[in-house]
C-alpha cells in the first residue's frame, strides 16, 4: 500500500493539535475545492487527497492507527489479531508450531489479507472504505427551503436533497459515497459540512429569528401602522402608542424552518430602536419646547 503523508498533505507538523487540523483543512479545501477549479485535474485530486487526510488526522482513533502503522494503519486491527493468534499457536516449550510447519509470521499475515497462499489457505479480509469529509458552503436564505444540489466527490458526482433548516457547522452523513472497500468491503461513507453564510439583517438561534426595527419618534409616541421585512416577505405590524425603545415584539411562525419538521417554524422576535430625530427646524425646536412646557405642568 502506497504510504501517504497526510501531515505534508495538509502543511502540518507531526505535532498539530485538533484545532490545527480542522483550520489547515477548511482552508485548503476552500482553494481546492471542485466548485471553484472546475476542470482542473489537479485540484480535484489535491481535494481528494485533503479530504483523505482530513478524514484520518481528524478521528483521534485512526490518527493513533496512522501514527503507529503509516501505510498500513487500516489493517492495524487485523495486524493485532493475526499477532495475536500466531502467538497462542506457542506450545508450553516456547515453539512456534507455525515455524515448526514451515511456515513464518510473514507468510501467516500476508494469507490475512489474501497476499498469498499459504499452508492454512488463502483467507481474505474484507475492510470498509475510507470515508471522506468535504464542506459545503451555502448562504442562509438558500437553506430556507428544501433544494438539490450536485456536489462533486472523489471525481464522482453526487445529487442530494439539502432540508431546510440545516445549521452552520452541521455535519450529515451520506452512506456509501466514501472510498471503495478492499477486497469486496463496503465503501465508506461522506461526511458532509455545512458551513452556512448569514447573508440577511436577520441574527439566527437555532429556529428563531431576531431583527432589530427602527421607529421614529412620531410613531412609538402615537402609535400607528408599520410594514417590516421578514427573511420570505413583507408584513404589517401595529404600534401601540407609547411604544418604549427596546421593546420586543414576537412573530408566531415567522422565524426559520425547523430542521426535518414539515410545516413547523420558529419565531420572529423584533425590538424597537426609537429613533431621536436631528437636524431640527426651528419651529421644529419651538414645538418641541412646548411639548416640554406642558409635560412639565402636568
């Protein structure tokens, strides 16, 4: 098996933390990434190769298994079972009855994994694929609604639905679009990362909404009639008289899709910024100086 060196792959040192990782990989997966070097062979197999690596520096067992066994870190398990069962063949006398036979520890791991006929028969292992990990990148009013979208993936290409509701840093899993099993194994899977672009005035919390909304000073004194943007729309509120700065307002329904519930939304929690006008007239300034006059006498 060809050895790999995932640390080089991903610019980093042997000694790189679980942070250092994750940032070296969402880096350079951005600037490989099939989407943004469409034809270029290059960049869809350097994409493959971070995503390989990505997948065994990131899981804290294989990166273990990697360490240890380089090359051969998928078959670490196996190794230690034919390690194992070639040690219990020992007698009481400290003889191999496996050497005894003619037959080395080599010759005992290469039947393992169908490297060759030996004595005891030639026993294939089966091993699952790799799974793989890529990022998709989507702005916020995109996963509003339930869409498809094509992803690109080890030179394969890939249709999914996309629920609405999905959450930035979520991570799904599509099973069997991962590498290719050996020696009839399953493939592996894909672990796909959504990394979701808050592109309205809306601030998001799971299913809900927030907007701050400006009112002039005219209406929050003496109430009246205002039309707002919601993330899908437009709807008319009313405004009490009296309206205080910051005071908050919920819209039933009016927030974001709960994530794989049809129908089912949270809400939209406005707060009023009372407006101080400026640049004032002068009859402006004399109007306001009664208003002050008489609240005072009251």
């Amino acid at each position: 098996m060809e050895y790999k060196d995932y640390y080089k792959i991903l610019e980093l040192n042997k000694d790189a933390t679980e942070a250092d990782i994750k940032k070296a990989y969402r880096k350079l997966a951005r600037k490989y990434h099939p989407d943004l070097n469409p034809n270029n062979k290059e960049a869809e197999a350097r994409f493959k190769e971070l995503n390989e690596a990505n997948e065994v520096l990131s899981n804290a067992e294989n990166r273990k298994k990697y360490d240890q066994h380089g090359a051969e870190w998928k078959n670490a398990e196996a190794y230690e079972k034919a390690r194992q069962a070639n040690q219990s063949q020992q007698n009481p006398f400290g003889r191999n009855t496996r050497q005894d036979s003619g037959e080395d520890f080599s010759d005992f791991f290469s039947s393992m994994f169908g490297g060759g006929n030996t004595r005891s028969g030639n026993r294939n292992v089966k091993f699952r694929g790799q799974d793989y990990s890529a990022v998709l990148k989507l702005n916020l009013t995109e996963v509003f609604i339930t869409h498809q979208r094509t992803l690109t993936v080890g030179g394969k290409n890939i249709r999914l639905t996309i629920p609405a509701g999905v959450k930035d840093g979520q991570i799904i899993k599509i099973a069997g679009h991962g590498g290719p099993g050996e020696n009839g194994g399953p493939n592996g899977d894909l672990l796909l990362t959504f990394e979701i672009e808050n592109n309205t005035h809306f601030k998001r919390d799971n299913e809900h909404l927030y907007a701050i909304i400006n009112l002039d000073i005219y209406t929050a004194t003496l109430g009246g009639e205002i039309t707002i943007d919601t993330i899908d729309s437009k709807v008319k509120l009313t405004v009490k008289p009296e309206t205080q700065n910051g005071t908050k307002v919920k819209l039933k329904g009016k927030g974001f899709p709960v994530y794989k519930k049809d129908g089912a939304f949270g809400d939209l929690i406005i707060t009023y910024n009372v407006q101080i006008p400026t640049n004032l007239s002068e009859k402006e300034k004399e109007l306001f100086t009664e208003l002050s006059k008489l609240r005072n006498q009251l």
